[in-house]
C-alpha cells in the first residue's frame, strides 16, 4: 500500500465512520473523531467509563496522522503500513464486516433511546455414539448485561432497517463487543456443565469395547513368525483403525457460531419481548 493509496484509504474510513474532516494537506489528515472511534483508537478507557458513569457526554480527541514520513505537524503521528495505529484499524473493519447493525423501526414524534442487544447464535454440536446438534440464540443488553435465550424466535413480529429511525438515537454500549460475546461464552459453558452427562459414559463404553476387539484382531504377539514388513504393515494398520474409532467415538461437544449482530431496541420492545418469554 503506497503513502497516496493509504492516504485515500484512511479520508474514507474515517469520514465514512462520522468523523470530521477538520484538515487535509498532501500527507496529512486531521480528523475530530466520534465518540466511539475515540474509545476505540485513543485509549481512555477511564475517561470515557467516569463519563458514563456521571451520565454526561464525553468529548473526542482530534487525531492528526501523517501518510508522508517527511513532514511534521505539532501532535501528530506517522502512519504506515505495519503501524500498530493502522493494525488496530483493519481489526475494527473485520470486526465490524463481521457483526450486523439492524435498528428498529420506530413510529414516533418523540426523542426514543435505542438500546444496544448483542444477539449470538449458535450451533452445538454432540459428537459420539449418538451424534446430535442443539441451536441457541442469546441476547445479551449491552448497557446492563441483561442476557436472554431463544431471542431470534422473539423477532417475528419486529421490524428492523439498517438506518435509524426519525427521532430516534442510539445508546452507546457500556460493555465491549468481545466481552459481550465473551459472557455469552460463558453462559453456554455454564449451560453445558449442567447437561447430563450419560451420553459421555456411554459413548467411552462403546469406544473402549472397539479398542479392545481392535487389540485383539490386530494382537502382535501372535504374529511372531511373519516378516518384519508384514507386521510393519499390520501396525500401520491397526493404527489407522484406531484413528478411525477415535475420530467416530471419542465424546466431544463443539460450539461453532452461525451468525452475530447488534440490534437496536426500544425499551418498549424489549420489555415486551421479555415479557412473552416468561409468560
């Protein structure tokens, strides 16, 4: 990526993120970030946590980055490619690229608050002598880590757009992204450790029954009199059938995700939602 290239790429990532363009020369950007570019490229996390806890507007940084290593500019930065400034915006675009962002729509003549649900769903996968494959779909408040199950079955009847609706704006999260998605990591193994674990039991019978009838078909004590190529053969065999048992019987659970997202709810819906769950 040469320095113009570079220089392009940054002038639309950030004013396609909200920021503003306060200046640009030849190798040169000023940006006033937003609010939540700021918490993510400029490391105050402290900052931004006492603001939110006295419930005001925290103010964000301008940042100046210099695409052309021979100039300067009073608290500037270079940036470059294999920059650990440039690093962390790639991770924010693939991370980003990866989690969808649906906001209800909203019918109202009033200033409605959205509140930020991270929704997860997910695949189990049982694997043993009896394979079998439960879904789960966890929603967890980004504000104050409310967590539900079944959440995608709640959205029937809700409409979402990928734009905010008139008179509508968004809370920003108190609880991280991967940490969200990292709790709700945790309630599935929570959740696991509480399942029954028989089908475990069984599934190691089964496996230690074919090792044995393996062991026995394949007993290299009995074979002393044939050629070393032979029993080489054998083994290499015997060992592959092994391999197989293992792949087909060892007991294991593995959770793969299908799909994530950020949707924006009024507290209306989502009370009401919450509540047909429980009744």
């Amino acid at each position: 990526m040469d320095r113009r290239t570079l220089h392009q790429f940054l002038r639309k990532f950030f004013l396609s993120s909200g920021c503003q363009l306060q200046e640009e020369t030849d190798g040169m950007l000023r940006f006033l970030l937003t609010a939540e570019l700021d918490e993510e490229l400029m490391n105050r996390p402290f900052y931004w946590r006492y603001k939110k806890r006295l419930g005001q507007e925290g103010e964000p940084m301008e940042l100046t980055l210099l695409t052309d290593p021979n100039i300067t500019a009073e608290k500037a930065e270079h940036i470059h490619f294999g920059s650990p400034r440039l690093h962390k915006i790639f991770r924010l675009i693939r991370d980003s690229a990866q989690v969808a962002r649906l906001y209800e729509k909203v019918d109202s003549a009033a200033r409605t608050p959205l509140y930020p649900w991270l929704i997860r769903n997910m695949s189990v996968h049982f694997s043993g002598k009896r394979k079998r494959t439960e879904t789960h779909s966890i929603g967890l408040q980004l504000l104050n880590g409310q967590l539900a199950t079944d959440w995608m079955e709640n959205f029937t009847h809700v409409e979402f757009k990928q734009q905010i609706s008139d008179h509508c704006y968004c809370l920003s999260p108190i609880i991280r992204y991967q940490s969200g998605y990292q709790r709700i990591s945790s309630y599935m193994q929570t959740y696991l450790d509480t399942i029954d674990d028989g089908w475990v039991r069984e599934t190691t019978q089964t496996l230690q029954q074919e090792e044995a009838l393996l062991a026995h078909f394949f007993d290299q004590s009995k074979q002393e009199e044939e050629e070393k190529d032979v029993l080489e053969t054998r083994a290499a065999l015997y060992q592959n059938e092994l391999d197989a048992v293992h792949k087909r019987l060892s007991p294991s659970i593995q959770i793969e995700t299908i799909n994530a997202g950020i949707f924006y709810l009024s507290e209306e819906t989502a009370q009401k939602l919450l509540n047909k769950k429980e009744a």
